[in-house]
C-alpha cells in the first residue's frame, strides 16, 4: 500500500468580533501536533491544518495555517482526498453573527449584546461526506468532564453517532488537560473501547498513531 494521506485539524479557532478582539479558547495544539508527528514518523502522508498555535511544523508534514473555523472547513475540504481524517482542533462552535470592519469604540454598547452563530462541525461534514469522497476512517476527540470511565464512554459513544464518525478518542478534561502536559484517553469504536493510561501528550500521540495506522492497513475496521 503507498504511503496514507492522513488529514488532521489541531488547535483553536479564533472568531473576530472586530480588528483587535475575537471569540477562541484555551487549545495549544500539542496533541494534535504530536499527533501529525507520530503519523508522519509511521510513513503517513500528512496534511496538518492547524488554527494559530505556536509550535514548529513536525518534520515531513504538510501545514496550512487558519484562523476560523470556516477556513478550517475550506482547507479540510480541500485538501481531500484523504484515508483518514482526524479532527484534534478545538474549534469554535460560534463565532459572531457581523464581523466588525472598524474597532468598536466607546462604551463597547455592541459587546453586551454580541449576536453569534452556528459555525460549521467539520468533523460531522467530513463523516457525513457521500461515499466517493469520504475518508476511510474519520476520527474525532471528546472533551468530557465525565464523572468515571463509564459515562466517559456512554457520552463518547453518542457523540460517535451523534457525528458519524468511526472512532472518538475521549479526554477526560477535569483536569488540566487543556493546554497542559498530559492526558488520559479512552478509545472507543462501534463495537470496542480501550484505555490508554494518563501520560504526556508524545506517548499518547505515538500510541494513537499506531492505532490509526494499524486501522488503515486493515480492511474490516470496528
Ligand atoms: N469539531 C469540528 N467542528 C466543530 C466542532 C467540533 O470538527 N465545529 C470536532 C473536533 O475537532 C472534535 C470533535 O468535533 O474532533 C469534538 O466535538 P464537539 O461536539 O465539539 O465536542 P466537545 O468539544 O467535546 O463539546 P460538546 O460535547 O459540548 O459538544
């Protein structure tokens, strides 16, 4: 088999209200970075596109830099056809409704009523793609505060329906996991879910990428 193109989202997504203020949230991007590493190093043929982080480009993988989430959509869609599509972004679910050309000024009245709108859920439209165009395996993260591994998976496990996609890899977020070191992540498919002890971001990265790998070189996949 060549080499799979793989095509992950990493990061935030930022929002303008106007030329200095925007809607976003606290992702660094690590895992999805690591994540692209880890393929890359496994042979994968790698498309990052990535919401503003600072971090270094993984060697051997192709980045396209955006800022909202509507460019993420474009870029994703763009960038297809893929084997996989693995969306690690955290992108903005709103963003708002008019986007200022001039600073807003004075008593910031606009701001107390800020209208917003639905953005598009890129991993639902990729999942939900018709069959000629649909990546073999489309993979999506859950950030849950869920009180123990079992709601982790139930809500992991509607969230796979809820998006049509093949796996979700859920994080337990209670913690510090967004923008810190480490993570602990729970695997779930249609028919299986699987552990992976809490660890740094590289070690859960490396393991995801043999997942994934192993998945694409697999015909029957659950
Ligand atoms: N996602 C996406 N486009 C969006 C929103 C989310 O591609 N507009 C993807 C993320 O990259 C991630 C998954 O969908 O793979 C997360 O789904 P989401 O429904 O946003 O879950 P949470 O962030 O965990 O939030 P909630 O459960 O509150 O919906």
């Amino acid at each position: 088999m060549s080499a799979p193109h793989i095509i992950l989202t990493a990061g935030p997504t930022i929002e303008p209200i106007d030329p200095v203020r925007f809607l976003s949230n606290h992702s660094s991007g690590r895992q999805g970075f690591a994540l692209a590493d880890a393929l890359a190093q496994r042979g994968a043929q790698v498309t990052l596109v990535s919401g503003p982080v600072g971090l270094p480009t993984p060697g051997g993988v192709t980045r396209v830099d955006v800022q909202t989430a509507i460019e993420m959509r474009d870029a994703v869609m763009a960038a297809l056809p893929a084997d996989a599509f693995i969306g690690v972004a955290a992108v903005a679910d709103w963003r708002p409704a008019v986007r200022h050309t001039a600073k807003l000024k004075g008593e910031k009245a606009e701001l107390t009523r800020l209208e917003l709108v639905e953005n598009p859920d890129i991993l639902k439209e990729v999942a939900r793609l018709d069959a000629s165009r649909r990546p073999a395996l489309v993979v999506g993260f859950a950030a849950e505060t869920a009180p123990g591994p079992d709601e982790l998976e139930k809500l992991a496990r509607a969230k796979l329906e809820r998006k049509g996609c093949d796996l979700i890899i859920a994080n337990d977020v209670s913690g510090d996991v967004m923008g810190g070191e480490e993570n602990s992540v729970l695997i779930v498919s249609r028919e299986t879910s699987r552990s992976l002890p809490r660890a740094g971001k590289g070690v859960i990265a490396a393991h995801l990428g043999d997942s994934v790998m192993a998945l694409l070189h697999t015909p029957s996949r659950g």
